[in-house]
C-alpha cells in the first residue's frame, strides 16, 4: 500500500513540477489547449470553438437575404463528390451563380444559421480591413511601413523597411513557424494564448522583405495589432461591423474570438459566421468591392488582393498568392480564394460568376499534385462548373 501512494506521490509532484515549468516558461497557454482540444476528443481546434473563447460580436443589421437561382437545387451533387462531403463532416457546401444561391447542402446537424470558424479565412478579412482603413484615411497606404504604427520594431536590423503589403504578402521576413498540430508553436501560442499582442511583439525579422512568399499567420495577426492601433478608439469588429457587415446586410450576427475579455481580435483566423454571409464576402471580391451600387472597398485595391505576387514566387513555380488570397491561373478554369484549417473554403471563379463555400470539420488533406496542396479545392471547384454547366 505504501508502495502505491508513493506512486501516487510521485506522480503528482511530476505533474505539479511540469504545470510549474511551462508558467516559467511563459508555454502555459499548452494546458488550455489541451483542455480544447485532446480532452474533448480532438486533435487540433474545432470549427465550433469559438464557444470555447471571449469574442467580439459583429451585429447584423438589416439582411438583404440571397435571392434563390431558377434553378436552386434542381441540380444534384455528383454521388462521388456527395460522399466526399460526408465523409469528411461538412457543414456547409453553397454555390452562388450571378449574385443567386443555385446550390445549397448542409450536413451533420448543420444549417443556415449555425456559425463556424473561419480560420485562415480571416486574414482575406483583415487584409479588406487593411484596404478599407486605407479609404478611410487611418493608414497613408499598402506601401507605408510598419515601424509608423510598430515603433517597437524601429531599431531592428529587417523589420524597419517592412511595409504592410508585405505583411499581407508573407514575404515579411517575420520568424513564425506555421504548424496547427504540434503544441510547442508560435502559431499553438496565438491560438490559445492570452495575450497575442505581447507574443507578436516579442516576435523579431530574421530575413529582408520582399523575399519569397513563405505563409505566417504571425504576419496576419500583425496587421490585426497595427490595424487596431491605426483605428484608435474603435475595435476591429466594430470597424467591420460598420464597413461592410451592416452595409452588406449580412443575415447573421458574427463572432470575432479574442485572446482574452480584455484583448484583441485574433486577426490571422477565428471569425465566426455562417455559410450565406461567407459567400457575400467572396461576392463582393467577385464585384470588385461593389455591392448593390455602392463601392464598399476600392476596386484597385481587390484587384491588389487577388491577383498573384509573382514578385514572392520563381519562374518555375505557379504563383499561388496575392495579398491574403490564395490562386491557380494555372488551372483551365482560374480561380482565387480564401481558405482555412480543415477545409474552410470561400472560392471565385470570375469566368463563371461562381461562389463556392464549403466549411466543415475536416478535409481530405492528401496532397495533390497540382499547385495548390490540398486537392479538395479543385474537386470543389470541379464540382461547381459541373453544376453551373448544367443549367439550361
């Protein structure tokens, strides 16, 4: 019996040395992750996590509600792909054709009102913000430098010729390791920190700017601090509540999680909504920045946004990114988008007049073979030209 308590001793003297080493090493945010993620039976963050965090809300106003197609839902998901959509715990598979909803799938208890985690989908928010602020005269230009909102970087050797393109870009230079699996992480850390500001700042330049494209949500969340800072009095979700939430006439009210009651969006993901609203976001990128006459965001700056920075990419390589827009013009029906963890998808195809959203739990993340990793974009893609080839 003494043997047994000894154990038992033993092991909560390990458990309470270990607790007592990752407070010291500043690591402690890894017990919160693990309470949100392995305890509750996952392995990364979830789409409904945002329930697990403070969050700003982003109140809708009055909703212009979609229009539905003619042809809305006339026209079956291909079997192969349906299962696809199953198999891989989807919550939302919608299609708008010129401004209408022509297809529209919720599964798994889902529907058109549950919101879920954006994740990397919000740096394309951030980044319309960026453009937004630059209207409205809060930020000189996408060219300005970073040092003139992030004077905690004027000394440093890299960071004082870093503009806020290249922020939105990836080709900043900034020391970020991007893994959304392994718990001892930069990224693990903005996640379920408690104070994303102090970690970024704490974050140098290692390399010059304007090198090759290299993804860091530490870049995005960059742009959140700096973002917040130009706005002055008025939070982030505000100033995304005024600029194009009400004017749009989202359906919803959204949720911004932040890394504590007190604290500030986590700008490079974690906007939650629901799969219409997703759709008006990538519908204003296809017009422009247009929405129902009204120019809500510079044409010239979507154009900046979604066209590739072939600047960031060799000359053997397809560039794939714009400015916090993901892209093929390789492909035989180009297409740019924003996309998230586990297979968040808003994606454009200007030939069509086509926006496809698809959110859900997981994706198939074998890689493929084409530019773009993750072969679940082009078979969603794929999926609705079928569609849109269907229509008579």
């Amino acid at each position: 019996m003494k043997k047994i308590w000894k154990i038992i001793k033993w092991f909560f003297i390990i458990i309470a040395l270990i607790l007592i080493g990752l407070w010291v090493t500043g690591n402690d945010y890894i017990i919160r992750g693990l309470q949100l993620t392995y305890l509750k039976g996952e392995k990364t963050a979830n789409i409904d996590d945002y329930k697990d965090f403070d969050n700003n809300v982003i109140l809708a106003g009055n909703p212009q509600n979609w229009q539905q197609h003619s042809f809305y839902n006339k026209i079956s998901l291909n079997p192969s792909f349906e299962k696809e959509m199953n198999e891989f715990k989807s919550a939302a598979f919608l299609i708008i054709k010129d401004g209408k909803i022509i297809n529209e799938h919720y599964f798994n208890g889902y529907n058109e009102k549950s919101l879920t985690n954006s994740f990397s989908m919000a740096k394309s928010i951030t980044t319309m913000l960026i453009g937004k602020a630059i209207e409205d005269g809060y930020i000189k230009s996408f060219e300005q430098r970073i040092t003139d909102f992030l004077p905690e970087y004027k000394d440093d050797e890299f960071s004082k010729d870093v503009t806020i393109a290249d922020l939105s870009a990836m080709t900043s230079g900034f020391d970020w390791t991007e893994d959304y699996y392994l718990p001892l992480n930069p990224t693990a850390k903005a996640y379920y920190g408690d104070n994303v500001e102090k970690q970024m700042l704490a974050t140098k330049f290692i390399t010059q700017p304007g090198g090759h494209f290299k993804y860091a949500s530490g870049d995005t969340q960059l742009l959140g601090i700096l973002l917040k800072r130009a706005l002055k009095n008025k939070s982030i979700s505000q100033y995304m509540q005024e600029s194009f939430w009400q004017p749009m006439g989202m359906e919803f009210d959204a949720q911004w999680s932040k890394d504590r009651a007190d604290g500030m969006e986590k700008t490079y993901c974690c906007f939650n909504s629901d799969a219409r609203d997703f759709a008006k976001l990538g519908q204003l990128l296809l017009n422009n920045g247009n929405w129902n006459g009204k120019q809500l965001l510079d044409s010239t700056f979507v154009q900046k946004m979604i066209q590739p920075n072939t600047k960031a990419f060799n000359e053997d390589e397809v560039p794939v990114y714009g400015h916090s827009t993901w892209m093929d013009p390789s492909y035989k029906t180009p297409f740019y988008a924003m996309l998230g963890h586990l297979g968040q998808r808003i994606i454009i195809i200007p030939s069509q007049q086509l926006v496809v959203v698809r959110t859900g739990k997981t994706h198939d993340d074998k890689p493929s073979n084409k530019p773009l990793s993750d072969g679940d974009i082009y078979r969603l893609v794929d999926e609705a030209i079928r569609i849109n080839s269907n229509i008579k």
